[in-house]
C-alpha cells in the first residue's frame, strides 16, 4: 500500500497534518523509523518551533539518511511544511546550524518596520509564480494560513513556487525537481489545504 | 495585506460548551465536537477553546476531549486551561493544538512563557489577560477565572509577557465579556501601542461595526468574540453563525485605513 509518511522526529505538528490527510482519504502514517520511510511512496516534512532546535531535532533522530536516500536516490517526491520547508534551504537567519541544503538559498527574517507586527499570524492569499502542481486546479486565488517570522529566499529565482504579501512580497512556497516546501499550514487551512494535501497525494514529478 | 482574523472563543465546563457573562452565569451552548464542526464548515480564520474551570479546580487539560475536539478542526486552534507545564504544552502541540493560551499559571511562574517560547516557538505562545476595571483606581489583570485579583497592571504585564516569549496577547476585558455591549477600546489601545505582538481584542462584541472599531480605534490585530456567534435575537436563542467572507473581506478594507 503506498502511504506518505510524516517523518516524525519530535518536532512537528503531527497530529494536525495526520488529520488533514485522513480528511482527504490519503493514507499517511508518522514515520518515526528507517523502514516507515523506506515503505513510503512521498514524505511529508512538518517542522514547529526554532531552526535550531528542528535541524538538531532531525540530525539527532536517525532518521535523516533514510529521507535522503528517499529523496535523491529514490526521488520521491517531498513537501516540507513551515520550518521543514525552511530545513529545505542552506541555512536561517534564526540559527547556526546549515540547512540541509537542497535548495539554495537563506530564511531571512522579516525586516522591523513601523506598523508590520512581527510574527506574521493570519491568512494570506498565495500566487503561484510557478505553474506548479501543488498549486494547479484552484478555482480562486487560494488563501492559507500563516504563522511565521522567517521566510525563504531563494538564490535562484527559478525554485520559487509562490509568493505571498506582508507589506511587501515575500517567498511562500519553493521547488526543487520532486521538492517542494510551504511556508504556510495546508493542514490549518480548510478546503485550500485540503486542495493542496490532494495535490501532494498525486504529484508525479517525474512525469 | 493580512487580514484581521476573527475568531470565536469557546468555553468548556465539563464535556459542555457554555457561554457566560462576566466570566458568570454558565449557559449550555451545546455540544463541543459537534459545535467544532459548525464552525469548521463555516470556514472560520481559527478557534480558541478555554477549558473554563481547570484553574479553578487544579487540574490540567483533558487531553482526551481536546485530542477528540482536534480531529474535527481544520483550521488553527488555540487551548486554554489549566496549562503549569511544558510537557502539557507539548503533548497539546502533538495533538494538533496550533497554540497554548497561558493564564493563571503565567502570572504564577512567569517563566513557563519562556520554556514553552523556546521549546515551541513565540507563535505558538498566547498570553491570556483578564482586566477587571474598578470604579476608581486603575485596571487590574485578574487570574483563575477572573476570581483572583493580582496586583498587576494590564500594561506592564503585557509587554513582560511579551519580554518573556509571548507571540500574542488575548485581552479579555472581564467587565464586557458576554454582555455585547462593545469592547474596550481604551484598553485595547493602550495594550496594542505598547507591544509589538499582536493583541486579539476581546469581551463585549455584538457586531461587525464593534470589530471595526476595535481593529481601528483600539488598533488590535484580530478580534474574538463569544456571544455574538452563539446566539441570535434578543432572547439569546443558540444559533451558530460566522460572517461570510465576502464582510469580512469588507472588513478588512475598512481596517487598512488605520
């Protein structure tokens, strides 16, 4: 049976991302072990809290090599969520620790600016910059939730999937070949995130 | 531009929704899983639940209602209620709570705001302030339910707890809640200019107009509002209601003006 799994390493909002994929009747289960992702068709990402703690987190639990031989090797396909989308990138603003690297690029913090409070907490309309497909088949400009104080920023401009505006546009999503991260809660985010979770469930990259 | 989030509070009394006014006279509201999914088809921006006796009685979260509450929300959710430790905290985040809304045990021991900011992130971290106004004298932030007056300023208590790792600030005024009557906007302001996280304004709102003052005048970040999405009518009939998105979009508008 092909499964996504949510790699579970003790920094993640698992629950909620579970959840939302038994909304939309795709099986996942948490990942906490080599063999779960080894068994896994696609591999879900969460990261909540400080960049530090989830690269320390995630190097700590084992399970790295495992969703790195998933991702290049095997080349399944791969959606990193919030701090696991920032994981994505080769570093943070935030921490000392490297990003994992497999998009170029830093999360930078939002700039102080008088009257843009800091976290950006709320919902915000996303537009693909990209005809990708996580973000194919919405019937509106799609709004998700946010709660962040970092963003990517891409090196190259080519793996940005969307950008989003916080009194001035920022990255919100990025790709990279069967890659993809969401700086936003698709699990958080009604009928949108449930769109997205559906896209994710049948995103063929290599097709 | 974001927009100003709207958000229904909750409260749980047992394996009950009720809803009260000035923090008294409990009235049965329904049945929370079932009520959680009203407001889940209602598409609202996000939901705070307050277990509103926890404190009260010295106990931590039911994390068996909550988990149950939880799978039935797709948008994010705040809980609130007889949260001391970082470990309940932790265990609430693994359930698929967004956010932990810290009261009483905040004002006890200060720094579980930082532990759980440090351990979750500041985002994941709600201060919620009670202000009872006296007659004379000024403001005071009230713990347990609003049944125990500290000797603390709602002002300079917001901006430590923001110091201390808060990423929001619920601010409840104890004298409007339940009572529709509109929020305080004199506080909400005072509170908002002096911080630089956002303030959910709360307690007294009857109307979209009380949203637009506050978000305005009061210059808070989002509104949350009980009575006004439980019941209709001059009689408080309970009915389930949500501004369709098309006002609150209006809404949003109106509020960029500030």
């Amino acid at each position: 049976m092909s499964y996504v799994a949510v790699i579970d390493y003790g920094a993640g909002n698992i629950g909620s991302v579970l959840n939302m994929f038994k909304k939309v009747n795709v099986p996942a289960q948490a990942a906490a072990t080599a063999s779960s992702i080894e068994g896994a068709s696609r591999i879900l990402l969460p990261g909540v809290g400080a960049f530090d703690h989830c690269m320390h987190a995630f190097d700590t639990s084992g399970l790295r090599p495992a969703v790195e031989h998933a991702v290049h090797a095997a080349k399944k396909p791969l959606l990193g969520i919030c701090v696991g989308q920032q994981m994505l990138l080769e570093g943070s603003d935030e921490g000392e620790l490297p990003g994992l690297g497999w998009v170029r690029g830093r999360v930078r913090r939002f700039a102080d600016m008088p009257g843009r409070r800091i976290p950006h907490m709320g919902w915000t309309e996303v537009h693909s910059t990209a005809q990708h497909p996580l973000l194919a088949g919405f019937d509106e400009t799609p709004t998700f939730y946010f709660v962040h104080s970092y963003h990517p920023e891409c090196a190259d401009p080519t793996n940005i999937m969307a950008t989003a505006d916080y009194d001035g546009a920022f990255t919100c999503a990025v790709r990279a070949g069967n890659i993809a991260g969401v700086q936003f809660h698709p699990e958080k985010s009604h009928r949108y995130g449930m769109k997205l979770f559906t896209n994710f469930a049948g995103w063929n990259p290599q097709a | 531009m974001i927009r100003p989030r709207v958000i229904p509070t909750l409260l749980l009394k047992g394996r009950g929704l009720y809803k009260t006014v000035k923090f008294a006279d409990p009235k049965y509201i329904g049945d929370p899983i079932n009520t959680m999914r009203i407001f889940n088809d209602k598409e609202v921006d996000e939901i705070a639940v307050l277990d509103i006796t926890a404190s009260r009685e010295g106990r931590g979260p039911d994390m068996d209602q909550i988990a149950e509450i939880v799978s039935e929300c797709f948008m994010p959710l705040a809980y609130g209620g007889g949260i001391t430790r970082l470990d309940q905290a932790m265990a609430l985040f693994q359930a698929g709570v967004e956010k932990v809304i810290l009261n009483s045990a905040a004002v006890e021991r200060p720094e579980l705001i930082t532990e759980i900011s440090k351990a979750a992130g500041a985002q994941a971290v709600v201060v919620a302030i009670d202000v009872k106004k006296p007659l004379i004298g000024g403001a005071k932030v009230y713990t347990h339910g609003a049944t125990r007056k500290t000797a603390l300023d709602p002002l300079s208590w917001a901006q430590e707890a923001q110091k201390r790792g808060a990423g929001e600030i619920l601010l409840t005024s104890v004298d409007r809640e339940g009572t529709m009557s509109g929020y305080d906007i004199t506080l909400t302001k005072a509170v908002s200019e002096a911080l630089t996280i956002p303030v959910i304004a709360c307690g007294g709102a009857a109307s979209l107009l009380d949203f637009a003052a506050v978000l305005k005048d009061g210059q808070a970040s989002a509104v949350a509002a009980g009575s006004m999405f439980v019941f209709q009518g001059p009689h408080r009939a309970v009915l389930i209601s949500y501004p369709a998105r098309a006002e609150l979009k209006r809404l949003a508008e109106d509020a960029k003006g500030q």
